[in-house]
C-alpha cells in the first residue's frame, strides 16, 4: 500500500508563505539571566594532635530570569 504524495496545483497556491525576521534583529534578541552560585564548606581542627578534619558542601544554582 502507497500513498500519493503528487501535489496539485491547488495545494500550491493554499500554501503560506512568511518572512523570517533580518539577522541582525536575531542578533540583538538577547535574553540575559543572572545566575547566582554558592558553595561554602569550612572545617576546623584546632589544638588536636594527629586528628583528621574533613568537610563537605553542597551547591545551590539560583537562576532568575525574567
């Protein structure tokens, strides 16, 4: 089983056709988010002989976009 895909005339003229916007108005459409990254991590191992301190962080990313 095949199916045509020959097109008419008519199809020709019910198509649309629209013009994309000049490069350079796609060029200054620019959309700037700030983006705000913390990672904090502190470990202290003070007046300790032959002890080990280890610490660890997670990051939290806040993106803001209008």
């Amino acid at each position: 089983m095949t199916a045509s895909t020959a097109l008419t005339p008519v199809d020709l003229d019910a198509e649309v056709v629209e013009l994309l916007p000049m490069k350079e108005t796609l060029f200054f459409n620019v959309n700037v988010s700030p983006v705000i990254a913390v990672n904090l991590s502190m470990a202290i191992n003070a007046a300790s002989i032959g002890s080990v301190a280890s610490s660890g962080a997670l990051q939290d990313i806040l993106v803001l976009q209008p």
